[in-house]
C-alpha cells in the first residue's frame, strides 16, 4: 500500500484537479493552505505546466508563491520563468520545450489553458454567443 506522500507525488493534475485546486487557491486562506500543501508534494516536472499556470491564473501574489512552494518557484525560475506576479503563456511555452521530460503531458496542460483563454476571449465579444473547441490529442509516444 503506498503512503499518501507518494500518491501525491505521483499525481499529475488534470483539468478537474486543476480546477478545484486554482477555486481552492483563490478562496479561503483555509482553503489556500490545504491547496499549497497539495502543491508542494507534487512532482515538479510532471505538473510543471498546471503549477505554472496555477501561478499564473491566480490571484494569490508571488510573495505566498515563495512562502508556500519556494522550490516550485526556484524550479519554473531555473526554466526561464522570471519570479514576478505576471507570467505569460510565452513564458510557459519556452520553459516546456526546455523542460524535455514529461513535455507531452506539459504540452496538453498548456493546449488546454490556451483553448480556455481563447474561448473566454472570444466568448467576451457582444455578437459571439458561444464558442467550441474541440482538441484530440496524438497518442502518448513510449
């Protein structure tokens, strides 16, 4: 039976878990707590692109990022994201293709936020009523 420290290591945030943990991170400083101390087991690499944009589509400041996962931080800075509030999709995009291991993963993460900024953006304009984006992804390469 594996402890629950590695479960979580081994976790690798979808879409649902990112969300829950981004509401969990911009609700209650309760809520914030039990988010960071997801964060901080997870497998850096593997969710690189989800923590990033956790940072990213947050409103939680750069100071709590480096109070509560200070090596998350330390991590995506050593990948070219700068340690500042406003991290881009560019800055995401150049880190993944540095990254090397676990990119396609990565690479899907940042797909799904970018198809989700667009919609959002497209979806604000007064004539569009709604917009679908369907994304279907290569296989996995062994």
């Amino acid at each position: 039976m594996k402890n629950k420290n590695t479960e979580i290591k081994e976790l690798i945030i979808d879409q649902e878990k990112y969300t829950n943990l981004k509401n969990m991170l911009n609700s209650s400083q309760e809520d914030s707590i039990v988010a960071f101390e997801c964060i901080k087991g997870l497998d850096m690499s593997r969710n690189f692109a989800a923590i990033a944009f956790l940072r990213k589509e947050t409103k939680v400041s750069i100071n709590r990022w480096r109070l509560s996962c200070q090596h998350h931080i330390a991590y995506q800075s050593s990948l070219g994201i700068p340690d500042k509030e406003n991290i881009t999709f560019a800055h995401i995009e150049l880190a993944i293709v540095q990254l090397r291991i676990y990119q396609q993963e990565n690479q899907e993460m940042y797909v799904y936020r970018l198809s989700d900024f667009i919609k959002e953006s497209i979806e604000s304009i007064n004539v569009v009523e709604s917009v679908e984006i369907n994304i279907k992804f290569k296989e996995h390469e062994q």
